[in-house]
C-alpha cells in the first residue's frame, strides 16, 4: 500500500506556496529527499527554479537522480522540475533524468517577446489527459522561464511565445508542467487536485 504524497524539495521553488496550495484542496504534502519515503509515496512532486545544472546538482547530492527514472507512481514535475524529466537542456548542455528522450531548448527572443517569459499564457490542449481534466480550453496558467520543452508525442497541452512549445506533458507515470500551478489560480488548483486524484 502507497504512503502519503511527498515533495522532493531539492531544486528549489516557491515551496510554501506549493504547500499552501495543496493544503487548500486539504492535501498535507510534507517535502523529502529521503529515498525510502519517496519510494513509498503515493505521488510525487519535484518542483524546480532556477537553471538545469545546479538543479541536477541539487538532485545528484540528495541522492535521488537514479531513483527518479524508476518510480512508479504518479511523479508531476514542475517548472524546473519539468525540464528535468528530459534527455538534456540546451543550458550549458546539461545531461538530465532521460524519462522523456527529447532535448529542452532556449527559447528565441525578440524585442516583441522577451525571455524569460514572465507572465499569464494560454494552453491549448492535445489530445486527453487526466491531468487536464475540467481544465477548459484557452484557460490561462502563470509561467516564469527561458527553456522549454517542443512539441513532442509527450505534449498534452500547448502554449505560444514566439513559437510553440509544450506547456502540459505526459509520459506514462511522468506529467510536467512548465507553468506554475501555485501560482495560477483556479486553474492551477484543478491541476494540483487532478494530479492527486490521478491513480496507476
């Protein structure tokens, strides 16, 4: 039998305010980087701010990087946390966990649409997701980066700036967000409660 759902607190993020918000939806989601309680979680949760290789540092010194690929239940990265669920980031070159085998890439600038993108955008759905359920079309998420995942048969939802690029992503027991659930309102509340209500 599964235990509670854990954070795996190690790259960074607003935790407070990721804890806050599950707490709203009356989910208590304490943070570990202890393998064994991570193992047993029910889902788990690996936010992330900042860039690709202090945060695969982060996860290499709490001795989770080889435990991540090989969980079983539902695993939601965010963010940071998202990108690190790829094959390698464009940042520096970074080698990461290797669950979904495309490359994460700087997004392109312009003078129109700045990097970081900083801001609210839109999400298009693709195709059906348990993550995205009651989630309507064109809803509206929080988003703070300058990498991002492409398209991919892994892309659930989409969102535009300057060029698309996944929002919502999906690979057997592994979803990411790219926004900030914390951060974004009703929407991202419904994804949070979709997330824990997800069963494998």
């Amino acid at each position: 039998m599964r235990g509670e759902p854990v954070i795996i607190p190690s790259c960074g993020s607003n935790l407070a305010s990721l804890q806050f918000a599950l707490e709203r939806l009356g989910a208590n989601v304490p943070m570990t980087e202890d393998p064994e309680r991570i193992r047993a979680a029910s889902h788990v949760i690996l936010p992330g701010v900042g860039a690709a290789g202090p945060g695969m540092a982060r996860l290499a010194a709490a001795g989770v990087v080889d435990l991540i690929p090989t969980l079983t239940q539902p695993v939601l990265g965010i963010c940071l946390g998202m990108q690190l669920l790829f094959a390698r980031s464009e940042e520096e070159d970074t080698p990461c966990l290797g669950i979904i085998d495309a490359p994460v890439l700087r997004m392109p600038a312009s003078p129109e649409l700045p990097v970081p993108q900083m801001g609210w955008n839109e999400l298009e759905p693709v195709g059906t997701s348990a993550l995205l359920k009651d989630v309507p079309r064109g809803a509206y998420a929080y988003f703070v980066h300058s990498y991002a995942a492409p398209p991919g048969a892994y892309t659930r939802a989409l969102t535009v700036y300057g060029e698309p690029f996944s929002a919502v992503v999906e690979q057997g027991n592994f979803f990411g967000t790219q926004f900030h659930p914390e951060r974004s309102s009703r929407l991202g509340a419904q994804i949070l409660r979709n997330f824990l209500n997800i069963s494998l």
